[in-house]
C-alpha cells in the first residue's frame, strides 16, 4: 500500500509503557540477541541493534508524529509544500514500517513469550496514532483534484516518486470519506482486527496439539511442522492416524475458529460498505485495481479443467498401488528418494537452480544465505510456516521451519523469490513505490519453484528420482493452483454471505468447505474420498484472515510457469523481463506490470498453458512406468 496514510498494523493495541517492555524482554531473549550469532537464527540486530535502540526510534516517531499536523490545510499552497508533506509522511511511514518489523520478527520466533507480543502491539499502537494523525491527506488530496496534482508534479521534480501512490489516492475519490471519518476509521482499525489476533495465537501457541503413535513405535507431537512432515510419510496407516489426530484438534474447535473467522468477514464487509463498494471482493480487488475478470477467469478455468486434476489423482493412486484412494494419499511421495535434503544440500541445490537469473543474483542470495537473513529451523511456539518480511532499507529475513526433506528444499526457493524480489525492488525504487502487491509477489516466488524443479529434473541420476521430481512439481501444481482456485471459491462464496448478511458458524463453513473439497478431488465420482472430519481443514489455513489473499498463488504460478519456460527454452531477453517486473516493485499498477512481462491474467492463455504442462509432466511419467518392466 503506498505510503499514504501510514499502513496500520494488524494486532489489538496496548498501552503498556515501551520502557517497561524493554526490561521485561531483555530478561526473556537476551538484549544483544546472543542466540543470533548462529547461522540458522536470522540477525534481528541489522534492524536495531538493541531492545533499548528500539525503544528510542519508537520515542522520536511519537515525538515527530506531530509536525505532519503542520500540512493539514496546506497541501495546496504550493508543489513544494505539497513535496515536503508527502516526503513528510513517507518517512515517518518508512520508520514505522522497520519498528513493525522488529517487533513481529522477534515475537514470531516464540508466540508463547507474552513480552515480544506486547511490544508488537505497542508498536499497532504507535501505527494507529499515525494512521490518526495522517487520516486528513487523502480527503484532502482528493479536494485538491487531479488537474492541481497533474500541474504540481510538473513544477516540482521531488513530486515524480509519489506520482504512482498519489494515483492510486485520486482513484480512489469515490470511495474515499471526509477527514473525520478516515480519522475515525484509523482510530477504529486495531479493535477491528480481533479475529485474526485470536485465531493467530490459538493456532500458534495454545492449540493442544496431539501426540500420535507411529507404526515403528516412535511417538510425535503433531503440531504444525510435524503435520507437514508426517502427513507425507510412507506408511499408508501412519498419513491416516496423522491426519486424523490433526485435523481432530481442528475439529474440537470449530466453533471458536467458526467465532474468529466470522468476525474477520464482518469486519470485511463493514469496510466494504463504508467505502460505498458493493461487496468485499470489489473493496479488496479496488486496492491494487484488479480487474474482476481475473478471478472469474480462475475460477471458470479451474472448474473446467478439473478432469486434468482427476487424471493424476489416479495416477497417484495407481502408482501407490491403492485402490481406495483418500485424502490422506494426497500428500504421500509416489517414490522415496535414497537423500535427505539438509540446509547444506538445499543451498546448493538453489543456488544452481537460480543461475538461468543471471551471476547477480544467484551471488546475492549466496550472501544473504550466509548473513543472518534467515531463521531456518522449527522450535516449540516458534510461529509456524515460511515467509519473507522485513522493512525497507534492511536486507529481507525469511522464516523457515525446514525439516530436511524436499518440500522443505521448495520452501527455501520460494521464500528466496520473495526475498529477492523484496530486496531487488528495494534497491531500484524510493520506499513509497517499494513494496509490491501479492498479485506480483507471488510470481517471484514460484518462478524459483519452477526453476528449481527444472534441475533437479536435468540431474536426477534414476527414473525413479525423475519420477519423484516429476511428481512433486505436479503436485506443485495441484497445491498452488487448484487448491489455490478451491480457497479462492470458499472464500467468495463466505464473504458473499455475510455481505448479503447472513450469518456462518464453524459447521456451515465445514458444511461449505467440504462440498467443494469433494467436488474438486472428484468424490462423487469414485476419485479420492473425502471424509467428514476434513471438511474443518478451513479452520487451519491462516491466510482467509487476509481478504482475497490466496487467489493470487494460483494467478501467479500460471504466470510463472510461462515466464520460467521462457527464460529456460532461452528466448532472448526472458530473463530480463522477469527482473524488470521485480525491480519495478509498486510503481505501477500490478495487472499492467505483468501484462507488460508478457502475461495477461484476465485470458485463458496462462491457465491453458499451465494444464499443458501437467498433462506433458503426466506423460513424461507414462512413458517411464512404460518401459519398467511388468
């Protein structure tokens, strides 16, 4: 989001002093962050290099949060004072934005620890008073109108690096409300966002997760990480006593989870209707203006093309040798590679994979793998899954819970596409045309994925170690696409509901989620059955709290998979396109920026392209179980 107002933080405020938060996580970490020191603990000291250093930025920020009252009234008086308040405002956001980061980084790597959380939501707290205080700028911007703004960036050459945000403002005239009540609006933003807060918490640090008994005897705490590791084991019983017990769990709270996710699509559809959209997909899609034809258009093609989907969910039954096909078999490897993939293995392998990017870049993650970016291993009430974050002028940090295995190998790609693309963006673009949309963000990351898996494919040493590549990027596929497009349908047809308002408990969305859960694995039809139980998996996917977010895996891997075969069959300047599109960051409008890297996402092209691919990658496997012997 540009920089206009201050983006606000996502968690309830405190009022706690910082001080006192200070002394009390000091005691709890370690105020030097010794443990950083080790190469798979991310440097938190490159943003501050001390709680106390912390704590004096945050002090300076409230101290100056004043000075922009200075440019209430005034934006018209020139195209100067029009810079000098914008330039105002950035830099106060870009501050914000780094104590942000701080503060979830060093709460996520222990949710239990309550002192880190208060200080991320001391930090929500300091957000909303700016987000207050700069409430006034995108009334009166639109006040001041596009032919005055148009003159003004002529006169005045510090104005050009807030032309794309200033456009997005002016965009947004019609949905935009008068001083008082974007103030009001800001004000109310963190008692707002109580859904997402508890659903975080409990998921992360208080669920009681199950401990499961494994077929060799061996017994496991079944949180997070270990249900992404023993949903995949080879033993049929022990994927099934998994994700039975983890999903039981979920099943035990489904009407506390039904309460969370429910007030988080209330509150989307209040905004939606202060904002005068007609629903809560138009608000979100307004944002980065979207066309709407772009998840229609997934939507329809996904439907259409479930019989590719079926096709290797018998495949994959076929080649586990199970006649009785359930969920549980989704996720279980057709073939078991001789290797384990430990960080070691993993960076080389990435690091190979990346070279069709240029020596630039693959020297710049090589740097970064080695510089404190990156908290690779999973611990008790560590937050789990991936991700890249970090703030503006710092180098990105990447949260992993790498478990040694291939999926894990992925991950690490993934998470550096985003971080590249974080820190290539950063480096060409001043902060308030920085930060990229997802609808771009994604693409970065799974074109790593793409070229990932196009070499281990080129080295694979046996058949059945190109069969077992062969089948994870298809199952790539089916999870980032299809899985993708099936959230994107439930979560569109939950907020539909509760835009024309209705109510939704935990059953009816379970009730929801299943039928298009059996639909999409072709229940009905003798494909893969579906259990009752795992209609509640809606419960554990953290992403619904972020409005519309998911959708854009399933655009972006389309797009990717065209952009990767571009760059590997050596189309001149394929390579170049894709960099471009990461440098360009937020200066333009994300559909136009992909469109101009060669991939229109409101057309069939990318989507038909991609099922071309999964059957060619079916095919490949054919032919191998062809010529085994019978």
């Amino acid at each position: 989001m540009p920089a206009i107002p201050i983006p606000t933080m996502t968690y309830a405020a405190s009022t706690r002093p910082i001080a006192a938060l200070a002394i009390a996580i000091a005691a709890m970490c370690g105020a030097t962050h010794a443990a950083e020191a080790l190469p798979d603990r991310w440097r938190l000291a490159d943003l501050y290099p001390s709680i106390a250093a912390w704590e004096a930025e945050a002090q300076q920020i409230e101290a100056r949060a004043g000075e922009i009252a200075a440019c209430r009234g005034r934006l018209g008086d020139s195209a100067r004072r029009l810079a000098e308040c914008l330039d105002l405002n950035a830099g106060l956001a870009e501050r914000m934005e780094r104590l942000g980061a701080y503060a979830a980084l060093l709460s996520d790597e222990d949710t239990g620890l309550s002192a880190p959380l208060e200080l991320r939501q001391r930090a929500d707290l300091l957000s909303s008073r700016l987000d207050e205080a700069t409430a006034f700028l995108r009334p009166e911007l639109i006040t001041l109108g596009r032919p005055t703004i148009e003159r003004f960036g002529i006169e005045e050459p510090a104005l050009r690096k807030h032309r794309q945000p200033l456009k997005v403002v002016l965009r947004g005239a019609d949905h935009t409300l008068d001083a008082r009540a974007e103030s009001l609006l800001a004000t109310l933003g963190p008692v707002t966002s109580g859904g997402g807060a508890a659903y975080s918490i409990l998921s992360g640090a208080e669920l009681p997760w199950p401990k499961v008994r494994l077929s060799d005897g061996t017994e496991v705490l079944l949180d997070q990480a270990a249900y992404g590791k023993y949903r995949q084991t080879i033993d049929r019983g022990d994927r099934q006593r998994t994700m039975q017990a983890f999903f039981g769990t979920w099943k035990a709270f489904e009407r506390t989870f039904g309460v969370t996710f429910y007030e988080s699509l209330k509150r989307d559809a209040a905004y939606a209707k202060v904002r005068g959209y007609p629903d809560s997909l138009a608000h979100r899609l307004d944002s980065d203006n979207l066309p709407r034809a772009v998840i229609d258009m997934l939507v329809a093609q996904t439907n259409a093309n479930l019989p590719t989907l079926h096709r290797y969910l018998r495949m994959r039954a076929r080649l586990l040798k199970v006649s009785d096909p359930g969920y549980p078999d989704a996720y279980s490897p057709l073939v078991q590679v001789a290797s384990a993939f430990p960080l070691a293995r993993s960076e080389t392998l990435m690091l190979a994979a990346l070279r069709p990017l240029g020596d630039a870049y693959v020297s710049t993650v090589a740097d970064g793998l080695r510089s404190g970016w990156m908290d690779v291993y999973p611990r008790p009430r560590k937050r789990s899954g991936a991700y890249a974050g970090g703030a503006y002028g710092v180098h990105p940090y990447l949260l992993l819970n790498h478990n040694d295995d291939y999926e894990s190998l992925t991950t690490l790609a993934h998470e550096w596409g985003h971080a590249m693309h974080a820190h290539l963006a950063h480096r060409a673009q001043p902060f308030v045309t920085a930060d990229s949309a997802i609808f771009v963000a994604e693409i970065a990351s799974t074109l790593n994925e793409a070229l990932l898996v196009d070499h281990m494919l080129k080295t694979a040493g046996s058949d059945d170690e190109r069969l077992f590549y062969l089948a994870s990027a298809l199952d790539t596929l089916r999870a980032t696409f299809f899985r993708q497009a099936m959230f994107t349908e439930f979560e569109r047809e939950a907020h539909a509901r509760v835009d024309r308002g209705e109510t939704l408990s935990g059953e009816s969305l379970s009730r929801l989620y299943l039928d298009l859960l059996r639909r999409h694995h072709g229940h009905s039809d003798g494909v893969m059955r579906i259990d009752d139980l795992y209609g509640v998996e809606w419960a554990y996917i953290p992403h619904f709290y972020s409005p519309f977010y998911v959708f854009q895996y399933a655009t972006s891997i389309a797009a990717s998979s065209l952009l990767a075969d571009a760059i590997l069959s050596g189309q001149a300047g394929a390579a170049r396109r894709v960099l471009d599109l990461l440098r360009a960051g937020g200066s333009a409008d994300p559909y136009d920026l992909v469109k101009a890297a060669g991939v229109d996402l409101a057309g069939e092209a990318p989507y038909q392209a991609l099922i071309a691919r999964m059957n060619r990658l079916m095919d490949e496997i054919e032919a191998i179980e062809a010529r085994r012997p019978r």
